[in-house]
C-alpha cells in the first residue's frame, strides 16, 4: 500500500536521523543520500497535489 | 339595527380571534426596535415589558427561555414578535426573539452575561481542550457567502490538502442565526464524524457580531463534546462564543492557519533536510579526505625523518673511514715504510705524493 505524506516525511526523518547516528557508514551514505533526495522530491510532489474534499451538509438548519 | 344584509355579526370572542389571524397573516414576524421598560419575569417562565420611543409604547409578552441575552430597562432591542390581542382587548407583541442593539445596550448586555456565565464556570481555562494531534476532518458552520467563509476555505486550501471540510451553512448574523449555529452544532456533535468543529465568521459591527453573545449558542459551544475553534470578526473583536471555545482563532483566516500544517513550510523543511545531510555528506567527506592527508603527511614524513637519520649515520660512518684512510695519513706529512729495515737492506717509501726506493744505512734505537 502507498504510504501517505505523512509516513514518507517520518521515513525522511528517519534517513536524515541515521547520517548522524553511530551506524554511518561512508560506503552506504551515497546510496542513501540519493534515496533520501528522491522521498523528498516525492514529498514536494505529494504536498503540491493533495487537494481537499470542501462538501456543504445538505440539512437545512433554519428549521 | 346598525346591520346591513348582508353584514356578518361576531362574538366577541370570535372577532378577537379574527384580528389575530389578519394580523397574523399580515405581520409574520414583524421586526420592531425600542428601548425597554417596565421590565418584569415572573415565575421565572413568563417575561413582560414595554417597548417605547419617544412619542408610543406597545407592551410585549415573551418566554423566558426565549430570552437569549440580559435585558434591562432602558436598553435598546430589536424585537421579533407576532402582534396579538388579548383576552382582555389588550393589544400586545408576543416576542420570539429579542437582542441588543446599539453599542451601548450590546455593551451593558454583554456584560451582565459574562458575569453569569464565568461564574457557572462556562469559561474557565481548564476545561478548555487542545486541537486533536491529527485532524483529517472539520466541521464548519459559517455562511457560505461570507467573506470571511471564503478567506477561510483559502487559507486552507492554500496551506493543506488531503483533509474533508463539511460545511454547515447557517446565517451568522440575525436573530435566527444563533438557533442556526446551535442546530449545526447538535448536528455534528450527534453524528462526532468530525474532528474539530470551526465556528467562521468575518468582520462585522458589534450589532452584526451579537448573535456570538447570544446565551444558548455560547452554553451550546462550551457543551460540544467535539472541540471548538472559532473565528469570529477582526483580532480585536472578543466574543462570549470565543471565550466559551476550546480554541479562539483571531478571524477565520487565522482559523485555518491553526488548524492545518502550511504545506510550504514542510515542504521547506524537507528540502532543508536533503540540503543538510549534503552539507553532512561532504564535510564527513572533508573530515576522512583530511585524516587521510594528515595520516600521508605524516608517513611521509616519517619515512624522511628516516632516511635523514640513515644519511647521518651513513654521513658519520664515512668521516670515521675517511679517517681511517692511510692516504689521508700520507697527505699529513707522514710515510709508508716497506721492506726490512736492517743496515744496507734497500726498502721502499710512500708519501702523498712519491714512491721512493731507498737503502738503509743505519738503524739506531730510539731512547
């Protein structure tokens, strides 16, 4: 299943967290950093496209 | 007598219920403005007072539970009421609803329920609730022609996506608005499908804003059991509707900045996040590319604070040889004497510079 904005900024957050956590590894950090530039141009793009559903109730409350 | 053919004859009682019913049909809800006097509730149930202004006077029956905002005398209301006359001929208006108007009977009003109100507790600051962590979807009760409707739906759209608005659309403004945004309220508290309910107005004058210190719509607000926010006319328009709210947003623009996340700002936060772990990125690379450089230097240096130390030591040892050197001996004035050196042997000498073949003629013993 998709993940929603909010999960990918939580995994963002969590790629960003291990560049300054004991497992860095220059090796791997390319690899990475590149995964991470792709999430986030996929953020933007998620951010730029979510739309929101406006409905007005039907009711008629002047009665 | 006093009769035509074919003119009819009422009872008195049937002509009174005929003039109700023509005025009724003719002044459905009449609107009437005056100040108040003769104020009375009796039996704490039935209200009575006169409506005047400076040349008439019409006496005016209500409910007390219709009575949605203090009156006093000499305040000036705006009444809704159907004209009617009694039992007894009296003409009267029996009010349906009635509020302040004018800055002054708003004012004096507003502060009389604001009283009653903080002291049951409606206001107090701790029961207020904060904005639910994660909202997906709001209930809105505003007027959907309202300026301050579409400054909302705006600033949302503007800031965030992704989220289901359902708009209850009442009058915010009138005597029947109060009832409209009570029943909106029920509405969405009995079916508690959304999140946050925002109460949205914009600006306005104090008479356009009363109907938010209208009693029933603030103990209405202050009993939701979803939280409220509202936003309600300019920064420093306070109503008693705001101070009854869980969250009081300064006009409904500011409404929507608290209710969702700005969606350029995290998109700001994420391009922030890449550009950092790139600056990271590069100055981890710096700091290893640097040990390395510094752990070469100092190999290299190493190796040639080695070689120096062979260099002496090999620069040493040839000054020791050179020493040694028998040449370098002949080159002090000294001679390499070969053969046997006994009387009239011949022997040979080498200096620095010759080869001398000689023969002895005496040997004598040094003392």
């Amino acid at each position: 299943m998709a993940k929603n904005i909010s999960e990918k900024i939580d995994d963002l957050k969590t790629g960003v967290e291990w560049f300054y956590s004991e497992e860095f590894k220059l090796e791997d950090a390319g690899e990475k950093y590149k995964a991470m530039t792709e999430l986030a141009k996929e953020i933007e793009k998620d951010l730029a496209e979510l739309k929101n559903d406006i409905k007005v109730i039907e009711e008629d409350f002047s009665k | 007598m006093f009769m035509e053919k074919a003119q009819q004859v009422y009872s008195v009682s049937d002509f009174q219920a005929v003039c109700n019913q023509i005025m009724e049909t003719a002044f459905t809800g009449v609107i009437v403005e005056g100040e108040v006097a003769s104020f009375k509730l009796n039996q704490n149930k039935f209200v009575f007072f006169d409506l005047k202004d400076d040349q008439s006077s019409v006496g005016c029956f209500m409910m007390a539970f219709a009575l949605r905002f203090p009156i006093e005398d000499g305040m000036r209301v705006r009444i809704r009421a159907v004209p009617k006359l009694t039992n007894w001929g009296k003409f009267s208006l029996t009010v349906q609803a009635i509020a302040p108007v004018g800055e002054g009977s708003i004012k004096k009003s507003l502060e009389l329920l604001k009283k009653k109100l903080a002291a049951e507790g409606l206001f107090d600051k701790a029961k207020k609730r904060p904005l639910p962590d994660k909202i997906t979807k709001i209930g809105v009760i505003s007027s959907t022609q309202a300026a301050g409707y579409a400054d909302f739906c705006k600033i949302l759209n503007e800031r965030w996506g992704g989220l289901t608005v359902l708009t209850a659309h009442t009058q915010v403004q009138g005597m029947v608005a109060a009832d409209q945004i009570i029943r909106a309220l029920n509405y969405f508290n009995e079916r508690g499908e959304v999140d946050v309910i925002a109460v949205i107005r914009g600006g306005g004058s104090a008479d356009d804003l009363a109907v938010f210190n209208d009693e029933a719509l603030v103990r209405a607000i202050a009993a939701s059991k979803i939280p409220v926010i509202t936003g309600i006319g300019h920064e420093v328009d306070e109503s008693l509707c705001d101070l009854a709210a869980d969250i009081v947003a300064s006009t409904p623009s500011n409404a929507a900045q608290m209710l969702t996340r700005d969606r350029r700002e995290i998109a700001a936060n994420v391009r922030a996040d890449v550009n950092r772990i790139n600056n990271l990125l590069n100055s981890k690379i710096d700091e290893i590319t640097e040990v390395n450089r510094t752990e070469i230097l100092r190999v290299a240096n190493e190796i040639y604070r080695r070689i120096s130390s062979f260099n002496n030591e090999i620069l040493a040892q040839r000054k020791i040889l050179d020493q040694l050197n028998p040449e370098k001996v002949l080159e002090r004035g000294y001679a390499l004497l070969r053969g046997d050196v006994a009387e009239g042997n011949e022997i040979s000498l080498l200096t620095a510079k010759q080869e001398i073949e000689a023969k002895v003629m005496k040997v004598k013993e040094r003392k």
